[in-house]
C-alpha cells in the first residue's frame, strides 16, 4: 500500500500540477470515507512548498458529527505523510458516508486510499475545495436568507486543472428558491470541436439527481446557450431549454441560474456585461421547495475535462469568477 501512495504522490502530488491541490490555509474535503469490514481509508497528505507545513485533519460522520479531536500533521517540504486508518479507534460497527477536511500552512494535496482486501481493488478519493475566499452569511442584516460567495477569479481552465469544484455546506432547513450567479469570460471555443458543449456550470445538491441548473454554451456554427435542470430526476429525465445565443470570444458574460419553486419557475438569464443584451431561458420546475439535512451541499462545477465525454469539451482560457448563491428559507 505504501508504495502505491508513495508512486501516486509523486505522479500527481509533487508535481504540483494536481488538479485539486490547495493553497496554503485553503480547505479540501475528502467525501464518501468508509472504515469496517474489509476496508479501511488511508490518508495522504503531499506538502507541495519549499517549506515544512503543518496540516489539520478534522473527521466527521455523516451526519456532521466531529469524530474525536483533530489530527495535526508535520510534513517536511517537498515531501508527504500517510496516515494508514484515520478512522482506527472509531469504527465500532462500521463507517460510511464521513468525511475529511483537510487544510495546511503551505501550498499541498490531499486524497483518500480505500483499499477493500476482501475484493483486491483500491477506490483513491480526491477532495473538493472550500476557496480561501468563500463567505457564508445572511444575505442581510436581519435577513434569513442565506448566501455564499467564492469572490474574484475562481478558476482559468487548463489541461492541468481543466475542472473547478466549489462546496457549500447548507444549513438544514426547507428552501423555497435557490439562486447562482457567476460571471464567465470566453476565450477560444475548443479548435477540435468548436461547436460541443462548453460547460459555464453544474449547479447540484449533492449530486446529479438533484440538478438545480447546468449550462452550456455552444459555439460558432451552433450558437445556442443549452440549459439541464430537474430535482429528484435521473440524467436523462432531465428538463432542457435551449436558446438561440451567440457568445463573443473575449466578452463576459454574467449567468444567474434562478430557480424559485415556490413560484413554481425556473429562469436563466445570460446577460452581455458589454451591451446589457440579455438571453433569458425559462421553465417551470418541477418540485416546489428543497428539504435539506445536515451535511447536504451545494456543488458548483466549472468547465469539462477533456475526452472523457462525447460532446463535452474543456473551455481552456476562459475565466470563471464571482459565485454567489442565495438560498431562501420558506
């Protein structure tokens, strides 16, 4: 197992060109962790600075719980640290569904080893990331509504890290209106196949089956902004707009994904910060409110990667900045 990490660390950790790694004080989080039975979750930590660093590791169950007191790591620079069971004194009948945060003094990355003795494979997590700047907070004073911001440039595709995700941890409750915007910046349209899909979002609870919006826009010849939505649906039960749009190379674009249940509505809006043009997608949604639990999140994927699937294409160049949700309690 050792030598499994240590060969994987040095493919995708001290090249520091992993494309999760975290900056210094940045937060990753490593989801789906399990102990008992035949498997147990390793824990690698790659400090990627010039420097030593001093990592956190703090574990929680499923349902948010904190497991026992946080661990504090001291990796030597360029180097890595594997933790063999991090859920070792836990277990106690079995662990699922928990996670681990991560976070260092210095630039690093971290993913999770699931080895399951009893079927000879290994499941490697890698986190999602909390950005440094990311604020949670009442939209207003006063205000129950409840918003999220990840401000300035979250992330400019490349064939290194062609994928942003964000993770927003959403206070239980039951919300009636869930509303993203973002703005983005088109570079080149992907030269082998201008016109596939380049992803501007994937705006999810959890997971796909509860898709509060995804958009797409098409270049040249196509032209159209192609929008995927639908709560408690699989993929291809999804609800789809398509509109006529043509993107600027070199403008942006500023995309509000506004889906008010309680109003029984979906609407789109992609709007030219240049000329003020907006392209507006409407629907009609398909549930009337969102119950959420502790330890649900809110997901915002940037871009697509490259060959991975027909018709989706990375979107190298382009920029992605200002994310900003409100989730409005009914």
């Amino acid at each position: 197992m050792k030598r499994f990490v240590c060969l994987f660390l040095l493919i995708s950790g001290l090249t520091a060109a992993a494309a999760h790694a975290g900056r210094s004080n940045e937060t990753l989080v490593l989801e789906g962790l399990v102990s008992g039975g035949t498997r147990t979750t390793g824990l690698a930590l790659a400090n990627l600075a010039g420097s030593a660093a001093q990592c956190t590791v703090t574990l929680t169950d499923a349902g948010g719980a904190v497991l026992g007191k946080a661990l504090t790591v001291s990796v030597a620079p360029r180097s890595h640290r594997y933790l063999d069971d991090v859920f070792a004194g836990f277990d106690g009948g079995g662990i699922g569904k928990a996670r681990a945060a991560v976070s260092c003094t210095g630039a690093f990355h971290a993913f999770a080893v699931i080895p399951d003795r009893a079927e000879g494979t290994v499941a490697v997590i890698d986190p999602l990331v909390f950005p440094t700047k990311a604020a949670v907070a009442p939209c207003a004073t006063g205000s129950k509504v409840v918003c999220f911001d990840a401000k300035g440039i979250v992330h400019q595709p490349t064939k290194a890290t062609p994928v942003k995700r964000l993770s927003f941890a959403l206070p239980p409750g039951i919300y009636g209106r869930v509303r993203m915007t973002l703005d983005v910046t088109v570079s080149s349209w992907y030269a082998p196949d201008q016109d596939a899909k380049h992803l501007v979002y994937w705006f999810v609870l959890n997971k796909n089956f509860d898709m509060l919006g995804m958009l797409y826009f098409r270049g040249p010849a196509a032209s159209t902004a192609l929008s995927r939505y639908g709560v408690g649906l699989t993929h291809p039960q999804k609800i789809k707009l398509v509109k006529p749009f043509k993107a600027v190379p070199g403008r942006t674009y500023r995309c509000e994904n506004d889906l008010d249940m309680a109003a029984g509505a979906i609407t789109i809006n992609v709007t030219d910060t240049v000329t003020g043009e907006v392209t507006k997608l409407r629907g009609v949604a398909n549930v009337r409110q969102l119950s959420t639990k502790a330890g649900d999140r809110l997901i915002v994927d940037m871009a697509f990667p490259e060959d991975k699937t027909p018709d989706e294409v990375p979107s190298y160049g382009w920029t992605y900045k200002d994310v900003h949700i409100e989730a409005y309690p009914k």
